[in-house]
C-alpha cells in the first residue's frame, strides 16, 4: 500500500481525495490517503465525505509517512508549505503541487531535501466552490500540466503520470515558463477582466436601478470574479509579467475598437464594427471545437495515454488494474 498525503483540502484538494480513492477501491485498495487543511473543518468534511482516510492534526504527521505529497493549497501559501514539509519528508518522497503558476512554485521547491523528487503539476479544472463541490469527475478530460523539476527522477514524473492516470485526465508537458504565459491568457487575464467588469459597473451610481436588468449575460461575463479573493492576489502576483502583457494586448484591442466607434462616418464605423464581431464569432465558434485531450495538446514523445501503460507506471505497477492483473 502506498502513502499519499494531500495537502489542502478545498476544491481541488478534495476531489482529488474522492479519484484517488475511487481508483484505489477498483485496485485492490492500493493507496492510502492522508488529508491535511489548516481548516479544521476542511478536515472532518473531506473525512465523512470519505476524499481521505485520515487527518492528523499537525503537518509534520501528515507528511512523514507519505510516499508522495500533493500540495492543493492557493499559490501564495506553496513557499512557506515546502519549507514546512522539507524536514520531515522521507527518504525518496516525491512532492507534487496543483498550483495555477509553475517557474516561482519550482524556484521556492528548491528548499526541499535533494533525496526528494519535485515535480510541478497543475489539473486545466476546478471553479468557484470550494470542498462542499468536490467530484471524483472533476478532472475527467481535464489537461494536467507536468513541469518536472530538473532533479526529478524519472520514477517520480511516472508517478505523477500515474496520479493523472487514474483521475481520468491527461498530461501535457511543458516548461514553466511556457505554462504561466499561457494560462496568463486562457484564465488570468479573464478573471482579471470579470473584475473589472464587476467594479465597473456595480461602482456606478446607476447600478441601483441596472441590477434589476442584469441577466444571464452579465452573470455567465462575471462568473469567475466569484473565486476567492486571496487565491486571484497570489496567482496574479506570481504571474506578474505574462500577466501585463496580455493586458497591454487586451489595453490595444479595446483602444481600436473604441477608436472605430467614435469614428464620425458612419459606414466606416458600421464596417470595423461588424468585422469585429464577425471575426471574434469565427474565433469563439472554433475554441468550442478544441477538446480538452486533443492530440495536439502534446507532441508524440511527450503525451502518455491513460491505459494500460501509464497505470503499469503507477507507484511501480501498482496502476494495474484488475483486468490487467487478471491477464497476467
């Protein structure tokens, strides 16, 4: 049996607890999950909602026995996590995180003892509730970035892989740096504009009277400004750069379309207006196309199926499943 801890027990953290242990009861009950959450509620929650079997009170506890440790927590409490952790972590533990930023999260892993195997994760899945919402479907289909650290064995990374495996998702390799600018446009830059949507219009005067009008527009618009407030700060301040420029490119999208509605000609102003719509609709209609495991999410020596492969990796063969063991 194999000891997982997860450390963070909210959305992500605890959904994670109910695919792991939904793998686990189809495979001969081969992990044991630990859960761990300054919020003590957190921890009897994910307990009778049965995402862990166990929650020690302290995280020296939690973490000295595990075999691999998967940091669930919001990005801005990830630094001070590894240096709790590193003194306490066995020989050859393999630490994991969640986190929606990667090059600062691998930079501050650094602290941790060399007989541990880092390897950055983030699953593309999650929203705005909080453990009350876990699934074990959460990251069915879901993307999960891999950013393994330089020093990361390779049975480490199979591993990871493996966690992946078994929650239904798919890997997607690439460097941190790469991963922050992407995700910098795809989920930054959105809640940063949702919010200042939010601010822009419920600041004003007139909000009293609009509210009543506000509809599924402004709801469906505005939807992710409902995340948590500090979890948006620490993301956002350890993505500073990617973030600014995405700003600036969205700063000069929005200066020329301003620019073509104050236009004094009228059929000038009608014709940059309709191309704007038009070619925004084109480039939303084909974002409805791209699949989530789509194969060109990652190149042929980087992607790994979730079959038979991946689980024969998972904790050393322990990612066999029933039929596989059957057939051997």
């Amino acid at each position: 049996m194999q000891n997982v801890t997860i450390v963070g027990l909210g959305l992500i953290g605890g959904s994670l607890g109910l695919a792991l242990k939904r793998w686990s009861a189809q495979n001969d009950n081969a992990l044991r999950i630990v859960g761990f959450d300054t919020d003590m509620e957190h921890q009897q929650i994910a307990k009778k909602m049965k995402a862990v079997d166990d929650i020690p009170w302290a995280l020296p506890d939690a973490v000295s026995s595990a075999d691999i440790v998967i940091l669930a927590i919001p990005v801005g409490a990830m630094k001070q996590a590894f240096e709790d952790i590193a003194p306490h972590l066995q020989f050859n533990a393999i630490v994991a995180d969640t986190g929606s930023t990667k090059a600062d999260v691998l930079e501050w892993a650094k602290v941790l003892p060399a007989h541990v195997s880092f390897v950055g994760a983030h699953p593309m899945a999650g929203g705005t509730a909080s453990l009350e919402a876990a699934s074990a479907d959460l990251f069915d289909e879901a993307s999960w970035i891999i950013c393994p650290s330089p020093t990361a064995s390779e049975l480490a990374v199979q591993t990871i892989l493996g966690i992946v495996a078994a929650t239904n998702g798919e890997p997607f390799f690439v460097e941190p740096e790469e991963h922050d600018s992407y995700v910098a446009g795809i989920s930054h830059l959105p809640f940063v504009v949702a919010s200042s949507i939010v601010k822009t219009t419920m600041s004003d005067p007139a909000w009293r009277d609009m509210k009543t009008l506000a509809s599924s527009g402004f709801r469906d618009s505005t939807r992710v400004a409902l995340g948590s407030p500090e979890m948006h700060r620490d993301i956002v301040l350890t993505n500073r750069q990617s973030i600014d420029r995405w700003i600036g490119s969205l700063i000069t999208t929005l200066q020329q379309f301003r620019n073509d509605l104050a236009s004094e000609d009228e059929d000038t102003a009608r014709e940059a207006i309709g191309a704007f719509f038009k070619e925004t609709q084109e480039l939303r209609a084909q974002a409805e196309k791209v699949q989530p495991r789509s194969a060109e999410m990652a190149s042929d020596d980087t992607r790994v199926a979730t079959g038979g492969m991946v689980r024969s990796m998972f904790f050393g063969g322990l990612g066999r499943n029933k039929d596989d063991k059957a057939k051997r």
